[in-house]
C-alpha cells in the first residue's frame, strides 16, 4: 500500500512562514555538534534560545526543534495529513514494509493488525516468559563482583520477544539470537547517518548490514512455511500466526516481505529499549540506598506501585530514545506561534522534555516518588512517544521491565555503591550505561 499526501490541506490554511529563532552557529558546526553529542548540543541551544528553534541537521536537513510539552502534544496530535512520519526514518534499516515506513491510513490500519498481540489478554500470557527468560539468564550470573547488567538485559529481553513473536524454541531462533544482535548494534548506528547511494562492498558497514539482512529474510522464510504448515497453525497465539491470519479491512493480507519486515522491527525495537532501560534501572537504584531497600522489600508481595515508579522514574532521568519527530507535507503547519513550510522536519527532544523545571521539582534528581501515588503526565512525561505514532509494544515493555526486575529482586540482593553515575552511552539511536550498567549482586 502507498500512502498519497495531498498537496494542500483541507485542515490548515496557507499562512505566512514564521519559523523559530536559528542559532548563530554556522550549519556545519551544528550538525558537527549534533552528531557527536546531540544531548549536549540541544540542551546548550535550549539554554541560550528556549523551548522552540531551528536548526540545520544531518541526515534530516532543516528541522523545528521542540523541548514544550504543549508543542509537543500539538504536533503528535495534528492531523496526520498535514504532518507523516520523520524523513528518513528507521525504515531505511527496517525494510519498506515495516510500520516505521508508513503512514496515513495505511498506517492506521497496520497499527491495528499489531496492536491485539501487545495488549490486554495476551499480555499476561507473556509473564511467565518474562520471568522464565530472566531466570534462565541469571543462573550464571557471577555472586559477589562487578558484571555489566546491559548484555544480559540484552538477551533476556531478546529471548522473550523472540518466544512472544513466534511461540516456540528452536534451531531457526538460535540462528536468529545470532543474527539479530550484531544487525541491531549496527544497525542503530547507521540509522542516525545519511544513507550513501550505494553499499561500497560487502565488508562496509551498509554491505554488512545488507548481508544480516539476507540472512534473517531466510531465516524468516523458513518459520513462516513452518507455522502455516503447522495443523494447529488456527489456534497458535504467537504473534507470527496472528499477523500471518490477519487481513485488512478490504480482506487483503500482509506480504511475507512486509511480515519479515515488521518482525524485525518488533525484533529490534522490542528488545534494545528496554534492555537499555532495564540497564539504567539498575545502575540508578544500587546508587540509590533508600530506593533499593524499598523495591526489595516490595518484591516479596504482590505489589508493584513503587517498582512502576522506580521504572517511570529512570525513563524520565536517563531516557533512552531522546527524540521523536515528524515531517511537514502540508504547504504550511501552525505549531504555536510559528508557522513552519512544507519540507521540514520536526523534532521532539523528549530528554529535554523530561528534565524541565517547570514539570518537575529538581528535575536532574532520581526521585521514584514522585510517580508514587499519581501517573506522570502524558505531556511532560513521554520515553514511547505520543499520538498516532506512539510505540505499539510500550505495554509489553511496560510489563517486562516490571517483571524482569521483580524476579531479580526476588532472587537477588543487590550492593549498593558510591561511585559516580555512568554516563550516558550513544549506541546510534539508543543511549546506554557508559560501562553497561555495572552491579554486584548475591544470591539471597
């Protein structure tokens, strides 16, 4: 399906372009400055020039940057005729049929096929997954030394997607926890670069990259003929079974090239995020001696007010995907005050957003509490996203995280340290602990 854009919009009339301040930073120095440590840089553009500004971007050319939770909520709420998805996007990674290269109705309605697997029933028969995979992982966790959280975070959360995804064991998902790890490292670093014409080779990280690709294609190939073939393919509740059962509203169905393509992008977005969050839980809460104490005490009940806290908490304070943004294909779009043409990218710097003082009391601190007792709001509070585009597994990663870490708090006891922070890791597209979120646990 191919989504048309109209030239003009019945929505927003023409107006006059008015586009916010530009920093007196020459184009090359900004997007220099973006690329190589693009918190930094907006965090020094917001202090000198406010919630709203322009600048000049790799990869995404002229660009409204956005750190207002009312903009913010404007532009993921706008009319998806005058504003689509970012140009590029993810898709350059993820293949042309997957949701990240959609938009409008054909959007709308691929969000529908995916979102029954992710929600409500099914969710809770991915529990014992959760909890089955973290155990798995721990039993040769190291007891009384230093060891990085983030791998392991890795493979657990890879395991369980991969179990959610296709319901089974097996040779076919060996080969894929082989494949998919080293694609989603490279993959996430080349995502945030411009896309050459050409690969430059087999040994070129594009030529690498396209190499993995070929490889899960067969790879997904052989499952998808696998589980048709499977006579109770009718009554499988794996997500693969679901999308290869499922039609449009005008009765078509997926192609195996755009199932391929959505299966890695629910692969690959399923499993790094949230590892990385977890990896951050963990380096937070063993420097913080008072928030542990009362997660562990938690744990041993049926309760989970303040672990939810705690993971709101670390999204808010070491957010892991730091932007989200849209393009301009209406002639003119009304964002405030400005009015920004056609052609331009939007962007959302959700770490900036997350860290205002006007939304939050000592907004640098890691305070759980504050999330104890009431929700953030959908404003100022948004690490999947908002609107159309919001991410579609955030329950699903909600509930993993929230399960990962009971089961370790379960089981383990974790030491607490006075070293400083880890700083935040540039891994292309996600941020992760510098030294990958380094704890000493015991067995309890």
């Amino acid at each position: 399906m191919t989504t048309v854009h109209s030239s003009t919009s019945q929505s927003s009339p023409v107006l006059p372009v008015r586009l916010p301040p530009t920093p007196r930073i020459p184009r090359f120095l900004q997007g220099l400055g973006f690329s190589l440590s693009r918190q930094w840089t907006v965090a020094q553009v917001v202090r000198r020039y406010g919630d709203v500004f322009t600048m000049t971007l790799p990869v995404f050319g002229k660009t409204v940057l956005v750190t207002d939770p009312a903009l913010a909520k404007q532009l993921f709420m706008a009319n998806t005729d005058d504003v689509g998805n970012i140009q590029p996007n993810l898709s350059r990674v993820l293949g042309s049929g997957s949701v990240f290269a959609l938009d409008g109705t054909d959007h709308r309605l691929r969000r529908k096929l995916l979102t029954p697997p992710f929600h409500g029933k099914s969710i809770k028969n991915y529990e014992r997954i959760f909890e089955e995979e973290t155990l798995r992982e721990a039993a040769s966790w190291p007891e009384g030394q230093p060891f990085e959280t983030l791998e392991p975070m890795m493979r657990i959360t890879l395991n369980a997607i991969l179990r959610a995804v296709f319901g089974a064991d097996g040779a076919h998902l060996d080969e894929l926890r082989r494949i998919i790890p080293p694609w989603v490292t490279l993959g996430s670093r080349l995502a945030v670069l411009p896309t050459p014409h050409r690969t430059y080779g087999r040994f070129s990280p594009w030529g690498r990259l396209a190499r993995y690709r070929r490889r899960y294609d067969e790879v997904i190939g052989r499952l998808i003929d696998a589980v048709q073939a499977d006579p109770n393919f009718e009554s499988r509740d794996d997500v693969l079974a679901l999308l290869l059962r499922s039609t449009y509203e005008d009765g078509s169905s997926m192609s195996r090239q755009d199932i391929g393509d959505e299966l890695l992008t629910l692969l690959a977005a399923g499993h790094e995020t949230t590892a990385a969050t977890l990896g951050w839980v963990f380096e937070r809460i063993s420097r913080h001696p008072d928030v542990l104490a009362r997660l562990q005490a938690e744990a041993d009940t049926d309760g989970n007010e303040y672990r939810q806290a705690v993971i709101l908490e670390t999204q808010r304070v070491r957010t892991v995907i730091d932007f989200a943004g849209r393009h301009v294909y209406a002639p003119t779009f009304e964002l405030g005050e400005w009015v920004i043409p056609q052609g331009y990218s939007i962007v959302v710097a959700i770490g900036q957003v997350h860290h205002r003082e006007q939304d939050y009391l000592d907004p640098e601190d890691f305070d759980p509490q504050r999330f104890v007792g009431q929700r953030p709001s959908t404003l100022s509070h948004i690490p999947f996203g908002g609107g159309t585009r919001r991410c579609v597994g955030a329950v699903f990663a909600n509930v993993e995280m929230d399960i990962v870490l009971r089961t370790v708090l379960r089981h383990f006891t974790i030491e607490t340290t006075t070293a400083p922070g880890e700083k935040m890791h540039s891994r292309g597209v996600a941020y992760t602990p510098d030294d990958g979120g380094r704890v000493v646990m015991r067995r309890r």
